[in-house]
C-alpha cells in the first residue's frame, strides 16, 4: 500500500470507526476471524438456551460482491458516515480505475444495483437439539432449493449440526 493510501485509509478509520457496527469484525483493530465464529455461536447456543428452539443457519454466497459496489451509493454511505466529500473523489479513482467504465453504471443499475446471490454455493444448517424433531420444509430461494448439509466450512472454522468447530 503506498504512503497516501496509508494515510487516507488512517483518516477514514479515525472518522468511521466509531460508527460501525459492533459486530464488524472485517479490517478492524484486534478482531479476528475467530472473534466472529465464537460470536456467531454465542448468539446461537443463546437462542437454543430456550426451551423448544432450533436454529437454521443460511450460509449464503454472492458472485462478486466487491465487484457490484456503486460509486454513487458508496459515496452516500461515506458522506453519511461524516466522510468529508473532498476525499471522494480519491477513494473513487482508486477503487475504480482498473475497471473498464464504458456503460458499467447504467449495466448495474439495470441489475437493480444489487448483489447477485450464487444459488449454487448457499447451503442451509438446521441445528435442532430438541427429542422431537419435526421435519422442517425445504427452504427456497429464487426458485431454487436450498441444500442442507450437516456441517460446513465458515471462516476457516468447519462448523458441524453438534456445533462442534475444526479449524482447518
């Protein structure tokens, strides 16, 4: 990363930070990707701590995330995370610069301006540690079944229906 990039992605940590959300655990002093497994199965185990619960979890995929982000929406989210508008220009050329820019906006607006889930690679985990089980009815999206699998790799962490985590 060059000095300028440094120092701007400095300045936008000094002004953001206190603005975000506690459970963003991405580019954030002292969090880990641990930090955000052990979270999201503290929330879990909590909800299960109830009588009669269960829980299906939807790990969900998108094609291209980083890709699909809009320049304009991107600047309406800095500027109402106070981000004075002279940086603007600075985050865009370099964020964009190496993407071809001829129709790309008007092709994402016709896209609906939103991230195109990858149905193929969205699988579901049903966590029920109740005596009954009830079968539940398959969950679909986009005209698609959801396949539920018994464990699954999250972060580095393979997370299994007993809740049992590996590292791999």
């Amino acid at each position: 990363m060059k000095l300028f990039e440094r120092l701007v992605l400095a300045y936008l940590k000094n002004i953001t930070v206190p603005l975000l959300d506690p459970l963003q655990f991405a580019y954030r002093a002292n969090r880990s990707v641990d930090d955000a497994v052990n979270m999201g199965l503290y929330f879990i185990l909590q909800h299960l701590d109830k009588s009669g619960t269960y829980v299906r979890l939807l790990f969900v995929d998108f094609s291209s995330a980083f890709n699909t982000i809009i320049p304009t929406l991107l600047q309406t989210k800095l500027t109402q995370l106070s981000v004075p508008s002279s940086i603007f220009p600075e985050v865009h050329g370099r964020h964009y610069s190496h993407r071809p820019h001829p129709g790309q906006e008007i092709e994402q607006l016709a896209a609906w301006c939103s991230l195109e889930l990858n149905t193929l690679k969205t699988v579901e985990m049903i966590v029920d540690f109740r005596r009954n089980t009830p079968a539940l009815p398959p969950l679909t999206i986009m005209n698609s079944t959801v396949p539920t699998v018994e464990s699954f790799r999250f972060l580095g962490t393979t997370i299994s229906q007993d809740l049992n985590g590996t590292l791999t």
